[in-house]
C-alpha cells in the first residue's frame, strides 16, 4: 500500500440475472452508477448473459457464446468511464474455460486472478465448464491500494484471505453467483474481514422479482475490517457504497488475530 492513499469509494451490486447491455435494465444500472460516483465499482461473477453452469452438459457453442457476451460486457463498462472496475470473465484455459477476475482500468483490462476452486452441483455444475491453473493467489495494485480477489466458492477458504492480509491488501473483492441463502456467505466474509484486517466487498447476481427459482439471491454486501457491517443490498437497493480508508486496515492487520503467526 502507498503512504498517503485517500479513502476510496467502492460499489458493490446485485444485477439481474442473464444480463444484457443492449436492453432496458442496463439504462437503470447505468443510471443508479452515474448517481453514485464510485471510484471502484465491483460487478458480481460473470455478469453478462446466461449462466452456464446451470448444466452439467459442457458446451463449446454455450462458451463461446459467454465469450462473446462478456465481450459486449466488456465494451459497456467501459463506457460507465469508472477509474477502476473489477469483474470476471470466461476465456479459454484448454478444453474448458477459466473464469478470469480483471480489473478495467481508464479503458484498458488487467487480468487479476483465475478461479480455482469450483463447486459440481446441480445449479453449479462449474467443474463441467471451468479449470483452475498455477496463477495463485496475488494481490494488485488499484488506484493506489492493495487487492485481493476471492471468486465466489473461494471465499469458503479462509486461508486465503488470511494469506491476502500478510499481503497488505486493504480490500478483498468476492464477485459472486450464489443462492437466496445468503447467511454462509456473510460468515465468510466476516471471517475473510477477521483473518485479513481487510474491508471485504461482494456483489452477487439476482433473479427478478416474482420468479420461481431460487438460484440466486442477491444480497450485495461490505464489511469494515474487524468484521464490521457496512450494508448489504436490496431488490429496492441494489447498489451500495462505502469507503476504504487503507489507514484503517493496515492497523487492524496489527491486531488480534492477523499478528499471529502460523
């Protein structure tokens, strides 16, 4: 982390289901992002069209399909003409995809992080669609702080957000894809928050309201380190805001537990 980073201002979002930039519900995003003025916003996992994994039938025509709707995704967030926006993507990683965490930086991508751990269940067949590979676990520089990325079931591993902390990181991003059961995941981002010292963030997808599945829920969320709730979103709220203040972090990473030695 720089000395003398200002606080920075971060969005998290629930963003409907299967989204499209070419229709309506885009103007809305774009609007409420426009309103909010974030330096960083944070988009949930594989933002941009269908979900794949809601087959455990792998394929290529389906992938590349994703590809190029995160693609069109790419372009339109691009034209939200944020300092930084972090989301992911499908890319090729052999006979399967990767999903591939980037930061969006003044026009140009910066890949972050790759997806290694991934749930086979019948909603989330992941392991059908995406490999993981050596890329690891690092934090980046964005707009002066340090990040880390958990990608969704990631977040379940605690020894990473630790890991992420004794690198420095002020902030841990969990774009997510997850269920209406959304109190798993809270735990885990208060733990991330507890072990890393960090602000932890996550933005999820969201089925529109009145539907009958149950796939996802919603439910955008940011803790201050120490555990400290900041907000979670709504279907009436589905943007929130708050700081980082890098100052904060670095101190509570001197605290109990994050001192502690393995």
């Amino acid at each position: 982390m720089s000395d003398g980073v200002e606080k920075l201002r971060v969005a998290c979002v629930e963003w409907p289901d299967g989204l499209d930039p070419a229709q309506p519900a885009w103007e809305e995003i774009k609007n409420s992002i426009a309103a909010a003025r974030p330096d960083l916003l944070l988009t949930n996992e594989l933002p941009f069209g269908p979900w794949l994994a809601g087959s455990a039938e792998f394929s290529a025509e389906a992938a590349e399909r994703s590809i190029r709707a995160h693609q069109a995704g790419l372009a339109a967030l691009a034209a939200l003409r944020l300092a930084a926006i972090i989301s992911t993507r499908p890319v090729w990683n052999g006979d399967r995809l990767a999903n591939e965490a980037f930061a969006l930086e003044n026009g140009a991508v910066r890949p972050l992080h790759r997806k290694q751990y991934f749930p086979e269940e019948p909603g989330w067949f992941e392991t059908s669609w995406y490999q993981g590979d050596n890329s690891g676990f690092e934090v980046a520089e964005i707009l002066g702080i340090k990040i880390g990325v958990l990608i969704c079931t990631e977040a379940m591993f605690n020894e990473r957000a630790r890991a992420y902390g004794k690198q420095g990181a002020a902030l841990i991003v969990i774009p997510r894809a997850t269920g209406r059961n959304a109190a798993p995941w809270k735990i885990a981002a208060q733990m991330a928050s507890t072990v890393s010292g960090a602000y932890v963030a996550s933005s999820n997808r969201v089925i529109a309201p009145g539907s009958s599945s149950s796939q996802f829920g919603g439910a955008a969320f940011a803790y201050a380190p120490e555990a400290k709730l900041l907000g979670v979103t709504d279907t009436t709220t589905p943007l929130l805001t708050f700081e980082v203040d890098p100052q904060l972090a670095a101190a509570a990473q001197q605290e109990y537990p994050c001192y502690v030695r393995e």
